[in-house]
C-alpha cells in the first residue's frame, strides 16, 4: 500500500524501505552522471539516503512536487561527485578529525587586505607555516555589488570572485596549493541572502514568477504578519527587515542591508540551486564552509524568525549532501545568538564546527571587571559539546562584539544584564573611566539603546591608548592581555582562530569614515591592511609587533607538544579568588589545570595547593605551598608525581 510523508516520516524502516526503492529507481541515471565516482557515490548514498529522505521530506513533502525535486537533487549530487578532483577525493576517504590536534590553528582574512590578490596570497604562504597556521578563512571573495556588498556578504555569483582578486580558477589553483602545504581552506557559504544583483534577483525583479518564488515578495498585508516580531540587525543603516521593490510595489525580505535578499527555503527549487553552489565550492577545494547568518535561514510568521527548527533540518539536509558528494567537507556554524541556541547547531550530523561568541564576549566581559564568574557559570553550562565536534575560539573577528550572554545566570551572580551590556558598551568605546579600550560603537538602535563594539584586538585590550598617553606600565598591560586571551583560545579546547594582523598587534584604521560606501559601517576599523613591512616585524623582537607575535608563537608551540590541549575534554574549575580563572584540560588519565589571573595585580591561588606543579609556559616547577601570579598571568600547570 501507499504511504503518506506523514507515516513515512514516523518509520525508519518505511524511510529505508523508500530510499532504496529510490536508489534502484534511479540507479543507472546516477550511474551515468557520476562517471568513474559511481561505486564510492554508490555506497554513500546506501548510507545516507535514508537520512536525506527523512529531512527532505519534512521540509517539503507537502509539496505535489516533492518527490521531483529530490530526483533532481539526486542527480545533481551524481554530477557533483563526478566533478570532484582526484585530490579531495583522497580526502573525502580519510578521517575528519583534523580540527582536535594540538597543533590546529585557524587565521581569518580577507585576501584583499592581507595580500591584495589571489597571487600575493600564495606568496604569503610561508608566513602562515612560519606562523603554524593550517587553517586559513578567506573572507568573501565573490563577485558583489559595488561599492557596497557588507564586506562581500552580498554576493551576486557564487561561481565569480571579485575581478580584481583574480579569476576562480586561480582560487582553486591556490585553494589546491593550500592543501599541498597542509592548510585547510575555508570559504563562507552565505547561503540566508543572496545580493540583489545575483541573477536569481536580476529575474525576479523583471517579474519572472518562477524567481520571484526564491525570494519573499510580500504584499504589505503579508510583510505585516512576520515584521512585528523580528529583530533589527543593522538599525543605524536602515529600520525594519523588508525592501519595496520599485516596480512591483512588493516588500522583498532583507534582514541585513536592503541588497541582501534573504532566499526562500521553503521552496525546494532554492534548496537544490544552493545544494549545487555548495557543491560547486566543495568541488573548488573548500574544506570548511562556514555557514553565515544561519539562525535566520528559516521564517515562519509569528516567531522571531530565528532558530527555527526547520533552520535545524534545512542545515542537517545541507549536511547530508555533503555527506554524500563531498564528505571531507566540514560546516561551521556562525550563530551569533543566545547560548542555548548556539550549542543546538553542534553535532557531525549538523555543524562540526561552531564559533564560541559566548567565550568570546566573556574573555571581554572578565578582562573589563576583572572578575570571572560570569565567564566561568556561563562556560559550565555551554561548554560541553559532542566529542566529534569542536569550538571555534576567537578573540576577535571582522564583525562586532555583541554581548550575547545568558541572562538568567547574570541574575544569579546579581548582575542586572542590560545595565552590565550598557556598562560593557561604554567601558570598550572608551568612555567609561580608567577604561583601556579604544573601540567603536556599532549600530546604536535608538529604540532599544542596544548597542554592539568593534575594534581591533590591540586597540580594544589598551595598546592604542597607552601609546597616545605614553605610558609604559599600561602599554605592558596591554600586551599582557593579548598574551592573556591567546592563552585561553589556545587551551580552553577547540581549534583557536586567529584574526590576521591581530597576531602582530595592528590597531584600529579610522580611515574608513573617508570612504562613502564604508563611512556607515564602524565594522571596518577592524579590517585593517597588512604590510609586507609589518609582516617583517614579526621575527624583529625589538618592535612591538615582534614582541606580541613572538609571545603568541610561544603559546602555540608549547601548545603543539601537548596532545591533551588538543582532544582532551575540559572542565571549569573554581577558586574563591574571583579574579582567576580556572580549568583543567584532561586525556588518557593525563590532566593539565590552567590559571589565569584577570587582573592587573598579583593574585593567589589557593585552590591548587598540596600538589607540586610544572608551568609548561615558563618552563618551571612551582612551589606546593603557594601560587602566586603575576599581573595578567597566565599557567598551564601539569601535576609533578611524586
Ligand atoms: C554575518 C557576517 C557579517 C554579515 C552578515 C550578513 O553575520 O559575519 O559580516 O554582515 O552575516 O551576511
Ligand atoms: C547579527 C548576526 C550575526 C552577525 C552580526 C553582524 O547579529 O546575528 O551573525 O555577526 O549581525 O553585525
């Protein structure tokens, strides 16, 4: 007898029962299309066709035309895989654990700003060995508006990069040189908008019905049902979420800027072209694909828009694409959000990577107060993530910092939370007194007050400030908090990722405000150009740039001789002194317990006492007695057996 999606959905045998009927349906087509890929695209889909069918029809098996769809979906993964280089098809056969040894170490940057083109990036490929980088994001890179594309967040042809970076085949070619020298690339999959001048959007404009259905083309009935209860992104640069398309009077969705056109999931037809552009930079060499804006890819009236379930099965049907026709391929989930929502990406069947915007915001949160419970409650509750899967820890990235930290646990510590974003907020831009910080506010929304910070690492931990007043002891400090912050991203557990030109400690630019198409958007005082002159300071220990990198080079090779800061679990330890910092690193019956001391003056740690302990970082063995740290210092202690 016939089945429903419903009874389907509710019965893993009926789903197996269907994927191979499927499968022996369609086999010799797919045969056909995935050329001499057949047998492994074969066994792959044996494997995980049940899993696709599953989600694929939950998102759209109320749709007449479902079972379409995913015949073309199919074969369109046959001739993905057809596609694949013999290079990453190796890769597609090997282990994916990469991301959990103690040497992994990520860098962001945008190719422009850090090596002007495709070209001078390859020639920059000894610094990032040099520097013991084997993960490598390069920033949008696709073909975008001009002049203004949100830092190449619009794109407008996933298969075009920008003119002036060099050609696609010259990424690939580059993305390939990568690989040889050990270094995964990373590209975004901005996969909740496309821009308004994608050929999608170039077709729905002129009023094509068929595109239109990529987008959201709303009446003003329509856009009234959503917009009440949607969050405004970016309120300096425009209000609300919805654009008026000029010639049909329709409000097209646009979380971001008003070029950003959010596409429309619920139409399988947009699932599948994404599926193939996914694929397509699969194919090119991207090992990771950080998956951008990703809370917001699902939309149903009367909910924020944000965090949906369906958000959840649309990525895990992306992954399980991925899986078949691309199974080195690895996600990483940018959900800049509530930490309870953040962890709900994790999982190999989801995102196998995530940044850490909690630990993120935190690290910041503690150096300000110079105290570390909220850090230390809000780590103990969201922490803990499957063991396949691993954090993103940053410090700083191209965007904002927002202080998306869980409320209910600031309560508990008697921290009333808005006061504290306010008091955040003023102490990064500088206007709280004795502050260090010399950010800059982002996107102030005049109805809420909420407001966000950006700046460069240097800038926001003192550097600049103590440059201009002269001042020695705070220009230490400064630099003892860089060393401070790379220490936790490079121990806590996770694969650390740095933001290039914060490795060499480059400050704020305020050269942005001079450029029309950038004056609005205080993001890019932290997207500052890198000289081949600075990039030569790196190994000259008399400049500050040398100091701050040469410290930071220490952390990572002490790091790369201990295998448990790599895969080993962590827990977060406390001491009754607030000002520390605490968590023990564990693996294979081996543990190592780091202390970090949040503030300017010397602390004692008492928690630890009656154990002799080895310093990995200053190469000492400590007394028993007593611990004492220095200002801003940071321990990696390793029991000493007796
Ligand atoms: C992500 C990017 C940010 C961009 C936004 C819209 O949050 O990190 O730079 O503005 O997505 O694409
Ligand atoms: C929003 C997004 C976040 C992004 C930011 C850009 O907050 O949630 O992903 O980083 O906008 O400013």
């Amino acid at each position: 007898m016939q089945k429903t999606t419903a009874q389907l959905l509710e019965n893993p045998e009926l789903l197996q029962f269907e994927s191979e009927k499927a499968l022996k349906r369609l086999s010799q087509s797919l045969k056909t299309a995935a050329k001499d890929s057949w047998p492994e695209l074969k066994t792959r889909l044996e494997q995980q066709l049940p899993a696709l069918l599953e989600l694929y029809l939950s998102l759209y098996g109320e749709h007449y035309d479902c079972y379409y769809h995913l015949e073309q979906l199919l074969k369109l993964l046959a001739k993905s895989s057809a596609q694949r280089p013999a290079y990453l098809r190796l890769e597609d056969a090997e282990p994916q654990d990469w991301h959990k040894a103690p040497s992994a170490l990520g860098a962001a940057c945008y190719v422009d700003l850090f090596a002007k083109d495709f070209k001078g990036l390859a020639k920059r490929i000894p610094y990032l060995k040099q520097s013991g980088i084997n993960y490598l994001h390069l920033m949008p890179l696709f073909k975008a508006p001009e002049p203004n594309s949100d830092g190449g967040y619009a794109v407008s042809d996933y298969r075009s990069t920008m003119p002036q970076l060099g050609s696609m085949q010259q990424l690939s070619d580059l993305m390939q040189q990568l690989h040889q020298q050990g270094i995964k690339p990373v590209l975004d999959f901005v996969f909740n908008h496309t821009s308004d001048e994608h050929r999608w959007a170039e077709k729905a404009k002129a009023g094509d019905a068929e595109y239109r259905e990529f987008y959201f083309f709303l009446t003003e009935q329509e856009r009234d049902q959503f917009a009440p209860s949607l969050r405004e992104i970016f309120p300096e640069i425009r209000r609300g979420c919805f654009t008026q398309d000029k010639t049909s009077g329709l409000w097209v969705w646009t979380t971001f800027n008003s070029f950003q056109w959010d596409l429309n999931y619920a139409n399988p037809a947009v699932f599948n072209a994404m599926a193939e552009e996914m694929l397509f930079l699969a194919n090119q060499g991207a090992s990771v694909l950080r998956l951008d804006a990703l809370a917001f890819v699902w939309k149903q009236a009367g909910t924020s828009c944000e965090n949906l379930p369906k958000a959840h099965s649309l990525i895990k049907a992306f992954n399980a694409v991925a899986r078949i026709a691309a199974p080195a391929l690895q996600f990483k989930s940018e959900a800049i959000v509530h930490p309870d929502e953040v962890v709900k990406y994790i999982a190999p069947e989801e995102c196998q990577l995530s940044y850490n915007p909690l630990l993120m915001a935190l690290l910041w949160d503690s150096l300000a107060t110079r105290n570390t419970r909220l850090l230390t409650e809000s780590l103990r509750k969201r922490f803990d993530i499957d063991p396949q899967c691993s954090w993103v820890n940053y410090i700083r990235c191209h965007d904002d910092i927002g202080w998306t930290f869980d409320d209910s646990i600031a309560w508990q510590l008697g921290i009333n939370p808005d006061h504290h974003r306010q008091f955040l907020n003023q102490f990064y831009t500088g206007q709280f007194e004795g502050s260090f910080a010399a950010g800059v506010p982002f996107q102030q929304n005049p109805v809420t007050g909420d407001c966000r910070v950006a700046g460069m690492l240097s800038s926001l931990v003192g550097v600049e400030k103590a440059e201009i007043e002269n001042n020695a002891l705070h220009l230490e400090h400064a630099l003892q908090r860089i060393c401070l912050l790379n220490s936790i991203i490079l121990s806590i557990g996770g694969l650390p990722l740095l933001y290039m030109g914060d490795e060499l400690g480059l400050k704020n630019d305020y050269s942005y405000v001079l450029d029309p198409a950038k004056k609005d958007d205080s993001r890019w005082v932290n997207r500052v150009a890198v000289t081949d002159k600075q990039l030569a300071s790196a190994i000259s220990a008399d400049t500050l740039s040398g100091r701050i990198y040469q410290q930071l080079q220490h952390l990572i090779q002490t790091r790369a001789k201990l295998p448990l800061l790599g895969a080993g679990s962590t827990t977060l330890l406390s001491d009754e002194n607030p000002q520390l910092f605490l968590y023990q690193r564990q693996l294979d019956g081996k543990r190592l317990v780091a202390v970090v001391n949040f503030s300017e003056h010397a602390q004692l740690c008492n928690s630890l006492t009656g154990q002799l302990w080895h310093d990995e970082l200053s190469n000492k063995t400590l007394p028993a007695d007593a611990l004492l740290l220095t200002p801003y210092q940071a321990l990696w202690l390793s029991p000493v057996n007796s």
